[in-house]
C-alpha cells in the first residue's frame, strides 16, 4: 500500500508567521562551523524517539543503486524536533559521531497557532536551506522525509540522480510495510485501498498518454508527499520555500513549483517506507483519515478522484492548453469552445507569465474543467473497466510520444 500526499482534504489558509525572521536569526548562533555537505535531509520530529533513530539508521546505511557505497559527505542530517516531550532531542544529539554523515539537532517551542507539522518541515528545511546559502554551496540540493520514514538504501542516490538528469524537484513513492499494514487495518479497508490505488495508477499513465511531460516519463506516480521530496536549493526559493500550513503543506509545495514551471519528477524508484499508524502527528492527516475509513468503508472516494471520462477530458484539454500557451489569438480563438469559454477570456487566462499559473486559471474558470460529483465506492470497479478501455489503444504508441488531442 502506498499513502498518498495528503491531497484528498481542503488545506487551511497558510498562516502569516512573523517569527521566521526570527528563527532565522537565531540560526547565526546554532549552526556549526564550515560548509555543510551539498545536500542535506530535512526532518521534522515530534516525539518520535522510538521511530526517529530507525529512519536515522536507514540514511546511515545509504549507497548506490547498484550496491557501492555512496561517498563520503554527500549528504548531512537536520533533524528539527519541535514540542516534544519525550526526549527525542536528547536521544538523537547522542548519536552525533556515531554517524557516517552530519547531523545538525535542532529544537524550537512553537506557539500553538504554528505548533504542526507543516510548519515543523518547513523550520527544518529553512534551517537546511539557511546553511546551505551561509556557505554558498553550489548545486545545493534539500531532501525532506518523516522521522518515522525508513528510506530505502538508495533513496538519497536516486532523489540526486533524477535531479542530476534535469529535474527541479523529485517526489518519491511512498510506501507502508505490508505486515504491519495488515495488521492495523481491517480487509475491507485493505481491499478499498487496494482498488483506490489500482485506479489512480491507471489514471496517472492515462495523464503520462495523453498529456506526454518530457521531465516526467512514464512509469511515474502522483504521489506528492512530504515523506519523500528533494528540491535544488534554487528552485525551493523560487517557489517561495515550503507553505506554513497545519495539512497538506507538501502539495500546495509542489503547486508552487508547477507555477513556475519547475521540471517536477514523480520517481517510482524513489522509495520510502513509512508506519502504518493510526494515532499520527498531523491532525486530519492520513492516519485520521485512515480511523475515520475503518468505519466507514464505503464512503465517497478521495476528491482527486475523477471518473474516467472526466480525467481524459482535463488531460486532453491540459495538453491543447500547452499548445495554445502563448499562441497567437486566433488559434486560441478557435480551440476556445472546447473549454467552454470564448476566445479572448481563454486567451487573456492563458497570458501568464508561466503555463502553470496559466493552467490554474483555465481549469478554475472553465466549465468543461469543473469537478464533477464524487465517485462513490461502488463506481470504482466500473470505472476502472472505463479507463483500461481508454488505454488499450494509446498502449500501443510510445509513451513520451504526444498524442494527438481532438
């Protein structure tokens, strides 16, 4: 099973924090001396002492993708533990040493309005960030992961390589252990989540066919999580850094990427294994989701859902949108009925100075693009035949080959 980023629920306004100059200051004095390697992990921790030195033990065991061992000081640690109260700072200052990388321990008392997890990832990548630019390191990378993640033994070389191949940011695949998913989850819920899944893979290839993105081949995934990211330093300014916001921080990031048309890459090779907790961190995150679905397995499906018709029409109208992206009036003029929309309201949506920004504003004002009544659970079955039927023929032409859109 994988969990998804936390995309299914309405994120909270992002809160106007004036304490970050703040907590930037105080960095002068907290940071060590010397340059920090060119990439560093950003972890946010709160009480996780019992899961926190696993995930600290998986990125000590890193190497190569094909068995060597990575080399020395490609990577550093900061680990931010915000609020916590049982001694997950203390226990992991006294593994310092005891590592093959650096590791810059952090603690901060957030007040409770700022006290969550996404405002705890984004001190931590700050932080990292901060360090990074004291000692203008160049091709800086940010990595960011769960304290109760266990990356795989080459998830630091493989978020690096995709970036290394052109990549802006690199989202990994997130996964949960199979044994402890089936013992802390009933089979009805094992079973939906297994057909969720299969539909959302079928539906991310039918986007990879329809709507060829070069930086981001098929096979990939849609999973935009916080437990598994990698950003060079310069796009995560750009963007304006990681959101402060108590849920679903991790996909208005990568909103904000895409409005700057950052080369995202959804790396399926990038893998991170996370706890299959009930009782998490982040409230209304996947671990309240997960609690509300025990009883309730036949609830509507996740938001982003869509029935099949309805996601090959925006993956269709997406990549005649990319076409028409500062194209000359008349050629918008005469796509223009096929969102719905007149010719100079679609050509004045997609004057932006980014095809994200203008992607954003055609779906939110085009009436072909709006979303439709949920899925309900029993539509998934017959949805998924829906969407097999619609891939058998694109199968049969290259993937990174655009498809004509009619």
């Amino acid at each position: 099973m994988k969990r998804p980023g936390k995309s299914g629920r309405s994120a909270p306004a992002t809160v106007r924090d004036r304490s970050l100059p703040a907590f930037r200051e105080s960095l002068q004095l907290r940071l060590p001396p010397g340059p920090p390697p060119p990439a560093l992990v950003a972890i946010p921790a709160r009480d996780e002492a019992e899961v926190m030195p696993v995930c600290l033990a998986a990125l000590a065991a890193q190497a190569m993708p094909d068995g060597l061992p990575l080399a020395s000081g490609r990577f550093g640690v900061v680990l931010l533990v915000n609020n916590s109260r049982d001694g997950t700072a203390a226990l992991a200052r006294g593994m310092v040493g005891r590592l093959p990388f650096p590791l810059l321990v952090l603690e901060e008392s957030l007040p409770p309005e700022l006290a969550h997890a996404g405002e705890a990832r984004r001190r931590a990548m700050e932080a990292a960030a901060f360090w990074l630019e004291r000692d203008a390191v160049p091709d800086a990378v940010l990595l960011t992961t769960d304290a109760d993640g266990r990356p795989a033994r080459d998830w630091v070389a493989r978020n690096l390589l995709a970036l290394e191949a052109g990549a802006d940011a690199v989202l990994g695949l997130i996964t949960v252990d199979p044994e402890e998913h089936e013992r802390a989850l009933p089979a009805a819920l094992r079973q939906r989540s297994a057909e969720e899944e299969r539909y959302d893979s079928l539906l991310v290839e039918l986007a990879a066919r329809l709507d060829p993105d070069p930086a981001d081949p098929w096979p990939r995934h849609d999973c935009e999580s916080g437990a598994s990211m990698a950003v060079a330093l310069d796009a995560y300014r750009r963007a304006g850094g990681l959101p402060s916001q108590a849920l679903g921080e991790d996909r208005a990031f990568c909103d904000a990427l895409r409005r700057i048309d950052a080369r995202l890459r959804h790396a399926p090779e990038a893998v991170v294994e996370v706890s299959c907790r009930l009782h998490g961190r982040a409230q209304g995150g996947m671990a309240d989701t997960m609690r509300f679905l025990i009883g309730a397995t036949d609830a509507p499906i996740e938001g982003r859902l869509e029935p099949a018709l309805d996601a090959a029409r925006r993956y269709r109208l997406r990549a005649l949108a990319r076409r028409l992206f500062r194209a000359p009036l008349d050629a918008v003029a005469a796509e223009a009925a096929g969102f719905g929309l007149e010719g100079p309201a679609l050509a004045a949506l997609l004057a932006q100075p980014s095809f994200g920004r203008a992607w954003e504003a055609v779906a939110a004002a085009s009436p072909a693009l709006r979303q439709r009544t949920p899925l309900e659970r029993h539509d998934l079955l017959p949805e998924t035949r829906r969407v097999e039927a619609l891939l058998a023929p694109l199968r049969a032409v290259p993937a990174e080959t655009p498809n004509p859109v009619p």
